[in-house]
C-alpha cells in the first residue's frame, strides 16, 4: 500500500529552513488533500502548511520546536491499513558538515500543494550543525565531454538577502569567512559600505532560558526577529538616513475619522487617523514620485515605481514585520480601510504570508499607538522612506491671534539621501502635513 512522505517544501523565497511551531494533527488522523497539518516559523512569518496526500498519518517524523531544512521529510501519510516502514530504512540521518548532500528533490507522485507550485531550481541545504555563513563558489567537473557545471555560492539567508538588496554578486565575493565562507562584511565591502564591526562573537553552546539565579532570560535570536534584524543593519549601513520632522494640527483629521466611522459604507471596519495618513502618502506621491522608488545598485539605476505598495510596520509577540498592501494606489478609501484592517489582524495573528512581506515600496509606522510622539525610522531595505505617525494628543495651538487646544500630532520622514534630496522629502511631508490638517485640500491632489 503507497506509503507518501511530506517534504518540507520552500514556501517563500529562497528559503532553506523552517521551526516546526505547532501539528495540527497526530499519529492516526486521516487527512484530506490541503488539509492544514503543520504550522511552520520562516524568516518572515508564521505559514500553514497544507497536506499534498489524502490518507492516516503513519508518523510526524520530527518534533515541535525543531528546525529542519527545506527538503526534510516531517510527515508520513499513508492509505488506509499502510503500515509505515522500519525507520532505520526509510528516515534518512541528519546529514553530516563532511557529507556531500543531495540538492535534487525530485517531485513525489502527482501531489500538488496548493500556493506552493514546483520549483525550477535544485533546493540548497546546509549542513545543520556547522552551519557556515557561505559555501565558496566551486566548479565540479563533470563527465569527460561534459562542460563543467558552476555551482553557485550559498549563503544563510540573512547574508544572502543582505547581498540580493545591495546587488552584489556572492560568487564574485573573495570570501574572508570562517572554513573560507563568504560573511556580511564581505558583501558590505563589495558594495562599498564596509564598516568596522566587532569579531564575531562565540556561538553559544545551547541557549540558556533562566541563569541558576533567575536574574537573566535568555531567548535565541531567530526566525522573524532575526531577519528583522539583519533588514535593519542592511538598510542602516548602506542608505545615508535623512530624518525631518512636522508637527501639525490634526484635529480635522480626528474630526473626519469620527464621521467616516458613522458611513455605511466603513460599517464594521475599523478607521482610525492612520487611514487617512495612509490616503495622504498616496495622494502626495503624485507630486513626488522619487519618494516611491529603489536604489539599484547593481544596475547603477534608479527605479520610479508606477505602483505603490504600501507597508504598514507592525509589531507581533515573534518581532517586527512590514507586510504590504499591493497596489494600494488604485484603491478606493473603503477599500484602503478594509486593506488596512486585515493585514493588521493577520500580522498580529502572526499568519502573514511570504508574498505579503515582499514587494513593499513605502512604509508607515505608527509609533503613536504606544503614546511615543514622535522617533527617526529606518527605511525598510529596498524603499526609499518611511513615515513615522506619532501620538494625537491634545496641545496648546495659535489659530489666529488665539491660543486655543487642538489635536496635534508630529510626523517624521526618513528618506535616503543617495538619490531624495532635500527639496523631495520636504515637499513630500508638507503635502502629507498639509492632508492631515485639512483633508478636504485632496480635492487638489
């Protein structure tokens, strides 16, 4: 009887490992096609993972709280009175750093995962318990009049993303890494922004949760929090920051959120002031499109995009993340709030997908939801600037030749200054000053 074993599969870009969080199911369910099994932690984000076999589950093939590579078998399913195979036969052993390792993972059977289609390339593993920041480039010969086949230097995620962002090329890289891989610093002298950095430190044995005195809590630094990480350094390393600063009165913008709550239309959908900052960036845009656009460094170019796809920062209990709302610029205001709505509530679920965190082209904070007036924000990599929102509160203001208390609020852009200058950033965030105060000005947009 067909006995199918569940590969872990890459459900989003290049990725090569995942924590398994929680089983949705146990030893002796059954199971239909797309059927959610597991929870997985990638760099980015929580994901379910949908079963590509109809049958009981024989075994989960490892534990909750395990990271395994792309390409693990973690579940085995089988027809109905299958009985699963002797493990020493069928679960192969963790692959040892010496071990040479099979890249090719042949596709099982007819078995489709729905959201995740085959992939084209060989899947990359690293060796779990070296784990090196880089494998240099070799080139392995092939049979006798066969070309030689290049294989393509591999990196952890974050060095590797690190490079995609700043366009460097790993297989041109002289790596200067330990057992001779290609580390961060590597990439960031390649893209002329090296900076002197600590030796790296010592990798802990084992993570600690409590010392013996309960003074200290230890908790390892993966998975969403550590690719938060590595964005920031990125960005912070190789985009001159510019941060400028607005205070203004809001209290229109209050003014106009209470009547939208009352529309119809916006029935059961959450408005808030960040809605309408939101509707103010996109508006803004029109008159300084170099806000919305990337530095490419490999091409020496500067890319204007046509579409925005608006990041909205969110914090969640396993780190930041910016998922995006594509082509935020082609919907309406209700349509905007029920956007805004739903990727909120799925980021703090923690349920946002891969394709969701890819892809962003602005991005707003709002810091202001935690009573903070105001903070400089560091550009997402691969954006050009970033709004930050601070607190409404209500303050002194002169209207006329009177001091009366208005809801006031501060914005603050941060642009990079490779290619937005001066001129650009001021003009973008006094016409996002200017919707805040008075949103009936949109008319003019």
């Amino acid at each position: 009887m067909a006995v199918n074993e569940f590969k872990l599969p890459d459900v989003g870009e290049g990725l090569t490992e995942a924590e398994i969080v929680a089983w949705r199911v146990k030893e002796g369910d059954v199971v239909a096609i797309n059927d959610i099994v597991v929870e997985i932690e990638t760099a980015k984000s929580i994901v379910e993972l949908p079963s590509p076999y109809a049958g009981h589950v024989l075994a989960l093939l490892v534990g909750e709280g395990d990271t395994v590579e792309v390409g693990t078998p973690i579940i085995r399913i089988g027809e109905p009175g299958a009985v699963p195979p002797p493990p020493a036969s069928e679960v192969p052993s963790a692959p040892r750093a010496s071990e040479p390792i099979d890249t090719n993972i042949p596709p099982e059977g007819n078995a489709t995962l729905v959201g995740y289609g085959p992939k084209q390339r060989a899947l990359k593993r690293r060796a779990r318990k070296a784990m090196p920041d880089e494998v240099p480039a070799v080139v392995v010969p092939g049979p006798v009049d066969e070309p030689a086949r290049p294989i393509r230097a591999l990196a952890k995620p974050l060095v590797r993303r690190l490079a995609r962002d700043l366009g460097v090329d790993l297989s041109s890289l002289v790596p200067t890494g330990q057992k001779g891989t290609v580390s961060k610093e590597d990439v960031l002298a390649a893209a002329g922004s090296a900076t002197p950095t600590a030796p790296p430190a010592t990798r802990a044995a084992a993570p600690v949760a409590v010392d013996p005195a309960g003074r200290e809590t230890r908790e390892p630094i993966k998975g969403v929090r550590k690719n938060m990480a590595a964005a920031m350094v990125a960005s912070a390393y190789t985009a001159p920051h510019v941060t400028e600063w607005v205070t203004v009165d809001a209290t229109a913008t209050v003014e106009l959120v209470a009547r939208l709550r009352e529309r119809r239309e916006l029935a059961g959908v959450k408005v808030s002031p960040l809605l309408v900052v939101a509707r103010a960036c996109l508006l803004a845009m029109r008159r300084t499109p170099l806000i919305n656009s990337t530095w490419d460094e490999a091409a020496q170019e500067v890319v204007v995009k046509h579409y925005v796809n608006l990041g909205i920062a969110a914090a969640t209990p396993r780190g930041l993340v910016v998922p995006n709302i594509k082509d935020a610029h082609a919907l309406s205001l209700v349509e905007l709030a029920q956007a805004l709505e739903t990727l909120t509530a799925t980021a703090r679920e923690g349920r946002t997908q891969p394709t969701d965190l890819a892809g962003g082209s602005f991005t707003i904070t709002n810091v202001g939801v935690f009573g903070v007036d105001g903070g400089t924000p560091i550009i997402n990599p691969g954006e050009s600037a970033i709004l930050c929102l601070g607190a409404i509160k209500p303050q002194p203001w002169v209207v006329g030749d009177q001091v009366v208390p208005r809801q006031v609020m501060t914005l603050s852009l941060s642009f990079d200054h490779r290619h937005v200058d001066g001129a650009t950033g001021s003009q973008f965030l006094a016409d996002v000053a200017d919707l805040v105060s008075d949103p009936a000005t949109a008319l003019l947009f």
